[in-house]
C-alpha cells in the first residue's frame, strides 16, 4: 500500500520523469533527460587500429638472431680456443726435434771437415799423388760423424712429429738409430784422436813421412818443432785446427745420441703425446 507522489501539472501514472515509490523505496526511472548521461560502458569505443606487421627480414638474420645466445662472445672464444690451440704435449717429442735439429749441423761440420783434409794447402796435387795423411782415408768425419749421424738425425726428428714415426714404435725405433749415431760419433772421435796423436803426413827435406808418429804429443803445443814439416805450407795447424773440430763434433754427437737413446726409451713407455688439434 504505497502512496503515489506526482509532480504538478503531471498526472500521476503519467509521461516525463517520475518517482515510483516500490516496496516503500524511491527508485529514480530512466527519463529522456538521462538518456543524454552515458557511462563509459555505454559509450562504443573506436575500432582498433591494426598494428603493422613487423620488418621482413632474411632467413641468414633470422638465423643469426635465433643462434645469438648460443654463439655468444664467450661461446666463440671458447670454441676458437678449443679449434686453434693444440693439446700439451709431453717432452719427448719436442726433446727429440731438439736433438735432431741440433745433429744436423754437427754432421754437416764433419763433413766438411773431413773433405777439406783431402786438400791440404788448398791444393788438389797432393791428393792426386796420394800425400794423404792416413787418417784422413780413414773418413771418420764423412762416414763416422757424418752418414751416421745424419740418418739417425732424420728419423729422429720424425718422432717428434705426427706421422707414422711419432708413436710408441717410432721412439722404440730411434734408440735403434740413436745407438748407430753413437757408434758413429764414436769411430769419428777415435779417427780424430789418432789423427792428432800421429800427426800429419808432410814433406821432412826430401822424404814425405809423419814425423810425429813415434812421439809425444807436444807438437800440438810446442810451436818449436813446427819447422820439420816443409810441405804442404802450414800443415801442422790445419792439420791441428780440423782434426780437432772433429774431436769437438764427435763428443757432442755421442753424448746427444746417447740422450735420445734415453729419451726415445721414455717416449716407448710413456708415449709421445704429439700435439694434435681438438676439434
């Protein structure tokens, strides 16, 4: 039972804004006036306007851009250091390319040192008659110190390397060769020791002989009996010089084979460990 309120010249019941009174509560009714008052849900919004797609780019850039956390900064050093720098290797191959590389001159002093004996003076004339000291024929620079010394060199110097040399059966191999370079620094050294304990072939007045042979060996130092000697001009001191040039050669050849025996023994238990690339 609820009593109806009308505004004045408005019927009740009638047009126009009006208050209804429902279960004793006023409750305000949509009018033309409100109609004009929208919220922001009544309202349309604007249609979105589309984004643009985004740049095309290629397929190398795309795969660049996919593949950058991987290929970092730090990633590529890592990888580059693992592709460029080779594994530690242990001493004995690079001890055997040091003994090699240094048996190749010793061996070509020898040579050289034995070739030049045959030409005293510098003249070939006293090796056509044959006024040849007799150790000099003896070719223990050429043969001793030099051709064996010179192949044990060049297998040596292989096991230091990848191939076929630079494993456990090459370094078993090079105490072999190194034990025949030994040999061969060693008949050199004898050959060089007789020849300056002998002395040299030359000319005493008329007679070619070696003065020395039957005694000491101060002639090497006493300068005094240099004069027995008239051919070939300064014998004594190239005699001297050369011969002990080999005796030098000799001694450093023996005892660098006998290292490598050493070496190539270690290299036959323990391995080579030749650098090889990581890849």
């Amino acid at each position: 039972m609820g009593i109806k309120l009308g505004r004045a010249g408005h019927p009740p019941g009638g047009g126009g804004s009006r208050d209804k009174i429902v279960s004793g509560l006023p409750v305000r009714s949509k009018s033309s006036t409100d109609s004009c008052c929208l919220t922001s849900d009544d309202v349309p919004l604007p249609p979105a306007k589309p984004h643009p797609p985004p740049p095309c780019r290629s397929r190398s850039v795309r795969a660049e851009s996919e593949a950058e956390p991987f290929f970092s900064s730090e990633n590529r050093n890592l990888l580059s250091s693992n592709i460029s720098e080779p594994s530690v290797n242990m001493c004995t191959g690079k001890c055997s390319q040091c003994i090699a590389v240094s048996l190749y001159p010793l061996a070509l002093i020898s040579i050289i040192c034995n070739i030049v004996l045959f030409f005293p003076a510098g003249d070939v004339q006293y090796a056509k008659d044959g006024h040849i000291t007799e150790e000099v024929k003896y070719m223990g620079g050429l043969i001793g110190g030099g051709v064996m010394v010179l192949i044990p060199a060049l297998h040596i110097h292989l096991t230091g390397k990848q191939g076929c040399c630079g494993n456990r059966c090459g370094m078993f191999l090079s105490i072999a060769f190194a034990a025949l370079g030994v040999a061969g620094a060693l008949y050199s050294f004898a050959v060089a020791v007789l020849g300056l304990q002998n002395g040299p072939l030359c000319q005493v007045l008329l007679v070619w002989t070696t003065p020395f042979k039957d005694s000491d060996t101060g002639y090497l130092t006493d300068k005094s009996k240099w004069w027995m000697c008239t051919a070939p001009k300064d014998i004594l001191p190239f005699h001297i010089g050369l011969f002990s040039t080999l005796l030098a050669t000799s001694s450093l050849q023996a005892i660098l084979c006998a290292a490598q025996m050493i070496n190539g023994l270690f290299g036959c238990l323990c391995g080579t460990c030749i650098k090889k690339d990581v890849i």
